[in-house]
C-alpha cells in the first residue's frame, strides 16, 4: 500500500475529491453536485451492460474511455435538465454541499468500477449494506432540495 507521510493514497484521494468538490460547489452550486450523483446511475448501468467481449475492447484503458464519455453525455444532458432552488442562508449551504459532497464519495467508493480501493476502505465501506449505499445518495438528493417550510 502506498502512503504519503502518515496517509495512505486511497484516504489523500477522497480527502482531494471531498475538497475539490466541496469548494466548486461554492462556485457552481448544487446543481453540479446534483447532477453527478444522479448521472452515475445510469452510467454505470450502460457500463456494465456494454458487451465488451464481443467488440474486441478488453483494454481497461479504452474501457475506461468508454466509461468516462458515457458519464459526459449523461452529465451534460442532466445538467441542462436538472433545476435546483438557490437560497442565501449559508449554513444550510454549507451543510448541503458537505452531505452531497459525502454522498458522492460514498457512491463512488461503493460503485468503484476502475479504481480498487485498499482494504481499509473496503471494509469501512462494505459495513454499509450495498443496497443502503446506493439509496443514501439518492435520500441527500431530495432532502437537501425540500422546500423551506415559512
């Protein structure tokens, strides 16, 4: 396992990835948030669904390929089709990012088609039924798009 000071490079990836997408949602908002939890369902199914073996494409790297330009496609078209209400109070801001942001971690370490994370992480993660991951994102989506109720 490779570590970089006292961290290993599974939790200094989540820790960039939490990072990076906590600080551009304060740029673009929930919508971006939003749209790649919800973009990574149908994308991993059409993945998994694609007969590689019978169109000679066993390169994990053109795999891969596929893989990243399908989630494109589905990100962009939810993204013209995905409205999210903007609201001013910036601890409800802080609070949605932080539990999207966590969600989407979560998501893609259950989901983890190219990367495999070591075994710390797998075990933190298996813990959480497999089932129970994939409806957590999906339960943040809509709870942090709920009405304010005034």
């Amino acid at each position: 396992m490779v570590s970089i000071g006292f961290l290993s490079l599974d939790i200094l990836i989540i820790i960039i990835l939490f990072t990076l997408l906590f600080l551009t949602s304060f740029k673009t908002g929930k919508k971006l948030l939003v749209t790649l939890i919800i973009s990574t369902y149908p994308t991993v199914l059409i993945f998994n669904s694609l007969p590689f073996s019978r169109i000679n494409l066993t390169d994990t790297t053109a795999q891969a390929i596929v893989y990243l330009v399908s989630y494109i496609l589905v990100i962009t078209i939810l993204w013209r089709n995905i409205h999210v209400k903007k609201y001013n109070n910036t601890w409800r801001k802080i609070l949605d990012y932080f539990l999207l942001s966590t969600s989407y971690i979560v998501l893609i370490s259950t989901l983890s088609v190219f990367y495999n994370f070591s075994e710390t992480i797998s075990r933190a993660v298996s813990l959480i039924p497999y089932s129970i991951s994939l409806i957590i994102p999906i339960l943040i989506v809509l709870l942090t798009n709920r009405r304010d109720i005034t």
